[in-house]
C-alpha cells in the first residue's frame, strides 16, 4: 500500500510539473489569441511564471527526494563515507610570522 501511494505521488507530481511547463505555451493574451513573447513591457507576468516555475520544482524534486527516501535510497549505516580531512588554522603554513600576524603596516591595515 505504501508503495503505491509513492508510485501515485510520483505520476501527479510528474504530471503536475509537464503541466507547469506547458502553461507559458499555452498563455492567451486575454483577447483569445496566443499571446506572442515579448508582446508586454511588462515583468509581472514574467515573475510570476519564474516563481511558479521555481515553486514547481521545488516540488517535483521534493517529492523525488521522499520517493528515494521511502525506497530505501537513503541506508541508515551506508557502507561508504566520505573521508574529511580537518585542518586546524594553526597549522596552516604562515608568512613567516610565529603568530601569523604580518606586522608590515605597523599593527593595522592602512585606512585608504
């Protein structure tokens, strides 16, 4: 049961974002003709169809990461981890200076 609520949420989500995709394409300029690109100064529609495009895959790709995630594809223990190297600010090779306080402007940086 629990996979075909995935495999449902998946297909929706899918078709959601062909539609969203589509929607520009399929804009009339209010008078029942295609609007044409560039017809308008104006940047309001624009913006919102960006955000919506934005909004849109948010989406899709959220549901994409729950699916990954309810299929497993995220292990608990994974066999292979990254290795981090951490090297501490101390033991970066200096300028020549002990501290690593280069004191060639007397104290400070000049004020120019």
């Amino acid at each position: 049961m629990k996979k075909l609520l995935l495999r449902l949420v998946l297909v929706s989500t899918l078709s959601i974002a062909a539609l969203a995709a589509a929607a520009p394409a399929l804009a009339e300029d209010g008078h029942g003709a295609p609007a044409s690109a560039g017809s308008e100064n104006d940047v309001v529609p624009a913006a919102l169809w960006s955000l919506a495009g934005v909004a849109a895959g948010a989406v899709v790709l959220g549901a994409l990461y729950f699916f990954k995630r309810g299929i497993g594809g995220f292990p608990e223990n994974p066999s292979w981890v990254a290795p981090i190297s951490i090297t501490r600010s101390r033991d970066l090779p200096g300028d020549g200076d002990s501290h690593g306080h280069g004191d060639s402007h007397g104290g400070h940086a000049p004020a120019h």
